[in-house]
C-alpha cells in the first residue's frame, strides 16, 4: 500500500511538472501572425496594381534615377494613400541597391471611422538575384504588433510588418533595399502588398494596394537583340559601359507613331527609327523631353534606338523614360 501512495505522488508530481512546463513555454513562445487580425469584413476594394520596371544598369554607380507612384482610395469616411518612390541606386555594403520608400498615409473623416490595422508584406521571386535588406522606416501614430525580421537582415523571400493604428490619422512608412547582386541578374520582381483595415461606421472594411516592382535584362544594343515593345511608357537607363539601347515594335502602314523621350538629367540623347529593312528614317538630339512624330508607310518590325552622346568625350549616366504611342 505504501509504494501505491508514493507511486501516485510521483505521478502527481510529474504530472504538475507538465502542466507548468505547458504554461510556462506557452507564455514564453512568440505568437507568430502573419496576415492582418481576422475581423469580420464588410466589403474589400483592390486598388489597381502599381507597376514599376527598369533594365539592369552596366554601371551601378551614381544613377540619378527617381521615380514615384502615387494610389489614392477614398470613401465618404476614409482616405488612403499610398506613395511609392525608386530613388537613385547606391552602394550598400559593397552591394549594388536601389532604395525604395512606401509611404502610407491614412486619414479618417467620419465621427465613428478610424484606421485599424496595416500590414506591409513584400516577396522576392528570385533570391539569387535580389533580396530585401534593412531599410529606414518611420510610424506616426502607429505601433507595430508583428513583422517578419527580413525587413532588418538578409536571408528570405518575404517579409512582412503589421502595426495597429493608434489614431483617426496616422503615417507609415518604409525604406527598402531592393539589391541587385549580379552584373548578370536575370529578369525578376519584388511584389509589395500594402493592407489597411478600417472602421467605417460600424462595418469593418479593407482596401489593398498592390505593388510590383520589376528588373529586365538590358534593352539591348542592335537589331537582332533589340527590346520587343508595344505602345507604352518604360524607364531604362543608359551609362558609361551600356550607352544604346535598341527596341522593336510592330506597326502598321499608314499607322502613327509618336514617342516621348525624356533624357537624364544634364545628358544628351539622339533619337533614331528604322524602318523594316534597318533603314533611318528619323533621327534627332536632344537634351530635354522631346517628342518624335511620324507616319508609317510600311507593315513590319520597326525599331527606335535611343543612344547616349558623350559631351566633351564624357558619358553620363541615368535613367530615361521613353513612352511610345500610336496617333
């Protein structure tokens, strides 16, 4: 009888030993959430995707590129808008970067309304290639509840942030290194979602903005690699080692072409279209943005090189926004 007694104090034991080692690592483990907190939504808007690509520059070294992209939302009780900037590529710890800011700015107007929950998640499709590292960031009226540790250091695909907002407005912001590591990085993409959950009278309501970010391999310097384009605006860069770029474009006799070309900043550009046959038909120099009309008498591949011309034996380098239109 005794050693039945001790027996079930010792089950007894072992079992409070249990029980506390539960709770304990229960208190101590992290709650991981990786998706906004689950809310009974009333209605979700997508926002049109924002899109903005580039070829992968010869030279990394102080490109003066800028870019921006501008998505509003609006009810008749709250505003959002996101801003979105590809600012001049750098050398960050002897890596070749572009620095990309995501600024969020979001306003509630109605008595009842106010911004709830954001979450900034962002996915690279090619590690090999690019990755995201640590970037600056900033919270006004916004404290962060959960994130995904790639936005501080290397070594992953995604990383998210969600933070809940502590006020009917309040401004959050990201600095991201989007690092380009290869001379030869094949095309990819870096996929930046931005999310807010907002009260809206008594209905919770959620609005996404949907961002993508691309790299494509050079424009190509001759006919027979050039670009293939259709009507659209594209920003490409030229400098001191990659100085022509050549595309391709598909066009119709007794069609129009009209192209845009901005140069950048304190650099000269000459404009040129051939025909099908490789035949200049229209050629130009410029040093501002300049447009370029002409009327098609051919069906075929046409092409447009955009070339850089050295000044006093110099090249510059930069980007340039070239936008091609029919009429």
């Amino acid at each position: 009888m005794g050693i039945s007694v001790d027996r079930r104090k010792i089950v007894l034991v072992f079992a409070l030993f249990i029980l506390i080692s539960l709770v304990t690592v229960s208190i101590i483990k992290p709650t991981t959430v990786t998706s906004l907190p689950s809310i009974g939504l009333s209605s979700t808007t997508v926002v049109n995707t924002a899109a903005w690509e580039i070829d992968r520059p010869g030279n990394f070294l102080a490109l003066k590129s800028f870019n921006q992209i501008d998505r509003t939302f609006m009810d008749q009780d709250f505003t959002a808008n996101v801003d979105l900037k590809v600012v001049n590529y750098q050398r960050d710890w002897s890596v070749k970067s572009a620095r990309v800011y995501i600024a969020l700015h979001l306003e509630a107007s109605g008595s009842v309304s106010r911004p709830e929950y954001v979450n900034y998640t962002s996915h690279v499709n090619d590690m090999n290639s690019s990755t995201i590292v640590s970037g600056s960031n900033g919270d006004v009226n916004c404290s962060v509840i959960d994130q995904l540790t790639n936005w501080s250091g290397r070594g992953g695909n995604d990383a998210y942030i969600i933070l809940a907002a502590n006020s009917t407005s309040c401004l959050v912001w990201r600095s991201i290194l989007w690092i380009l590591d290869k001379d030869t990085s094949i095309p990819h993409s870096m996929n930046v979602t931005v999310e807010c959950i907002y009260k809206s009278g008594s209905s919770d309501k959620k609005v996404v903005f949907p961002m993508i970010l691309r790299l494509l391999k050079d424009a190509g310097s001759g006919f027979s690699d050039a670009e293939n384009v259709s009507f659209g605006t594209y920003s490409r860069t030229v400098d001191n080692v990659d100085f022509s770029d050549f595309f391709a474009i598909e066009l119709n006799s007794s069609e129009r072409i009209s192209v845009s070309i901005t140069p950048p900043y304190d650099t000269f550009l000459t404009y040129t279209l051939f025909d099908p046959d490789h035949v200049s038909v229209q050629h130009e120099e410029f040093n501002s943005t300049s447009v370029f009309i002409y009327d098609v008498n051919a069906t075929g591949t046409w092409y447009i090189e955009a070339e850089q011309v050295p000044v006093q034996g110099h090249l510059s380098e930069g980007l340039y926004i070239i936008a091609i239109a029919e009429g």
